[in-house]
C-alpha cells in the first residue's frame, strides 16, 4: 500500500505550498520551519501541479453550481408564484408571474450563450504548462534572483 504524503497530510500543508510556490522558500528552510523532511518536501513538489488543478476546478464548479442552483431555485419561486396568482384568479398577478419566468428564461438563455461563446482555451490552466513551470521553477532553485524574477513572470501571466 502506498504512503500518504506527510507534507499533503500536514496541518499546514497549505502553508508549505504557499511557502514553495509563492514566497519561494528553500527545501531546508520549509523543513525547519514546518518540521518536515526535506525528502518528504522534495516528494512533495511532484503533487502541486495536480493540487493547482484541482483546486481551480472545484473553484470554477462551485461558482457555475452555485449560480445555476440559485437560478434554478428563483425559477421554481417564480413558477409557484403563478400557480398562486391562477388559483386566485387574478389576472395582473398572473400576468406579472408570466413576465418573471420570461426573464427567468431570458436569462438562462443568455447564460447559455455566454458558455457556448466561452471555448477558449486558457493555456496557463493546461496540465502540461502547469508541469513545465513547475519543473522550470524547480530548476531556477540554485538560483534565487532567477527563480523570483520567473515566478513574478508567471504570476503576471495568471493575472492577464
């Protein structure tokens, strides 16, 4: 059976992250300063790519399944709502209720329109381009000066 990796199962896990892919720190400081080894901290950089990825995607489907579920639960107000209106009879509440579930369709339709206009493709998430700047910044580690001026180039990229 496979071992757990120590620096992922840390408490601060996400801080030692921080610290190797933000702050730059060395294997040896992070070592000292977390209190883990410097081979598990070694190990543990192979995982970040996929850490980066996975923490992107659930990000972006949280937001889309938030947005939908409330979208989802103002359709299904708005229908009760006129289920309401025609019981009473009421005609100007019924024709209200009709003109929200029209904008509730409008708004579905454009939201729609805006996923199907959204096929670019955003090389900076691509797996690939992840593990080619992970290596790269692994590779700049001897030298520190480099290393940040790369990791401040590619941050420059995530933000455009």
């Amino acid at each position: 059976m496979a071992m757990k990796c120590t620096v992922c199962a840390h408490p601060e896990g996400h801080a030692i992250n921080e610290a190797l892919i933000i702050e730059g720190k060395s294997l040896r400081n992070i070592e000292k300063q977390y209190g883990v080894g410097y081979s598990a901290v070694q190990r543990h950089k192979v995982h970040i790519p996929q850490l980066l990825l996975k923490a992107q995607e659930s990000l972006e489907a949280f937001d889309a399944a938030s947005i939908l579920a409330k979208i989802r639960d103002l359709e299904g107000e708005t229908l009760e709502q006129l289920q309401g209106a025609k019981t009473d009879s009421d005609r100007k509440h019924v024709l209200a209720a009709i003109r929200e579930q029209r904008a509730n369709l409008e708004l579905v339709s454009r939201i729609s329109q805006l996923i199907s206009d959204a096929t670019t493709i955003n090389i900076v998430r691509d797996p690939t381009f992840v593990q080619f700047n992970t290596l790269v910044v692994n590779a700049l580690e001897p030298y520190p000066e480099a290393r940040r001026a790369v990791l401040g180039a590619l941050r420059s990229l995530g933000d455009a």
